[in-house]
C-alpha cells in the first residue's frame, strides 16, 4: 500500500462547520425571499386575503416552507411589517442626511413617513398582537430599535451641524413616532392624504432645534439685555 503525503488533504465525507454555515446561509435567504414575497400582498390584499399558497406561489417556494421558517401566516404578517417600519426608519434617516437647518430636517423626515403605507401596516400588526401575546416580543424589539436608532441619527445630525437641540435625542426620537403613528392612523381613518397628515404632523412636532446661528443670536440678544440692565455692568 501506498502511504500518502502528510501534506495531501484528507477526503473526508463534509466540513460539518462548512455545511452548517451553507445551510444557516440558505435559510437566511428564504426567509428573505418569503418575506419580500410577502409584504406587497398582505399591503395589497391584507392578512385575510393574502393565502400562504399566494406568498409561495409569489416567492418560487412551497408552503411547506412558509410554516417551516415562520410558524404561521399571523407570524409572517407581523414579521413582515416590523421590517418594513424598519426599513421606513432607515429611509427617513438617509432622506435626511443633507438638510441643513432644524426645519429642513424635520419636515424631510415627516415627508418621508406620511409619503409610506409602512406605520398603517404596523398598526395592524399591533392590533393582531392583542389577540397574539406570543408575537408581541418582536414588535417590543422593533420598538425599542426603532428608537434606539433614530435617537442616533438625531444625535449625529445635532452634533454635525452644532444644533442645540429642545429635547434629549431619545426624547425626540421617541416622540417623532408616537406622533407618526397616533396622526398616520387618525389620518387613515378619516381618509385624509398624505400632504394632510404631513401638515398636521408638523404642526404637533412643533420647532425640534436651534441652529448654530439662531443659537448665537439668541445670546448675543440676552448679552445686550443684560447689559441694558445693568448700565455699570463691565464690558
């Protein structure tokens, strides 16, 4: 018999490391594919209308596999509209990026939310967790990392253009999306459009920010009262 080279590479039968890594991937994947597959039908049809047959059908899968990575169409509904208001959050951010005052930032971001159907199908997904508590802890991180992340983004725009912000980042944050959601539903109920809900949201968020100059202005105003009152005050 032959020995062979210590240097030649064994033949084993698989990287078990390897193929748990392909398999993790793969499934990454189709549950990505599911969920795109997904989304525009239950914002189309709703989650009544939309058939576990239609999202496979729609995503090149079999059903099988709809309940094999998500349990149930209630699940996969809820999935679906957390990333979207995820997704939404994202894009606001980036819409934002190149405003230059407090004002031109506030209003590219509610442009942006009241211009998407993202919150109105979030809110359904809140109202279907009331009667499924087992889905509430993905919607309580998709909260929390709603804020978390625009709490950020608002903290960086304050710091780069030197604003001095009227609230803490988190407050803001957080006040920013219960005002989007409580006007967003109000506003879908009532059948208002989306320049209207983009006014009313303006008009309740009110002033965020100073800007750097408004800023100066206002203590090169309160350096000139002081000063007027109090005539023998050095200079």
């Amino acid at each position: 018999m032959v020995e062979k080279s210590a240097q030649e590479p064994l033949k084993a039968a698989g990287d078990p490391k390897h193929a748990a890594r392909a398999t993790r991937s793969a499934g990454r994947k189709m549950r990505s594919l599911l969920l795109d597959a997904a989304s525009p039908l239950f914002r189309e049809r709703g989650l009544s209308g939309t058939a576990i047959t239609d999202i496979a059908a729609a995503a090149d899968a079999f059903p099988s596999q709809i309940t094999y990575y998500f349990r149930t169409k209630e699940a996969l509904f809820v999935e679906c509209a957390c990333r979207d208001l995820l997704y939404l959050a994202r894009a606001t951010e980036q819409a934002a990026l190149n405003a230059h005052t407090p004002g031109e930032y506030t209003r590219t971001l509610v442009e942006t939310v009241t211009a998407s159907d993202s919150i109105a199908f979030f809110a359904e997904a809140l109202t279907l967790t009331r009667r499924r508590q087992d889905l509430a802890p993905l919607v309580e991180r998709t909260i929390e990392r709603l804020h978390s992340e625009g709490a950020r983004a608002y903290a960086g725009q304050v710091a780069r253009h030197g604003w001095r912000s009227l609230r803490a980042p988190d407050e803001s944050s957080r006040r920013f999306w219960a005002v989007a959601i409580g006007i967003i539903l109000e506003g879908c109920a009532m059948g208002r459009s989306p320049e209207a809900l983009c006014a009313e949201m303006l008009r309740v968020l009110g002033e965020q920010a100073k800007s750097a100059g408004d800023s100066a202005l206002l203590r090169l105003v309160d350096d000139e009262h002081d000063a007027s009152s109090h005539p023998n005050k050095e200079r």
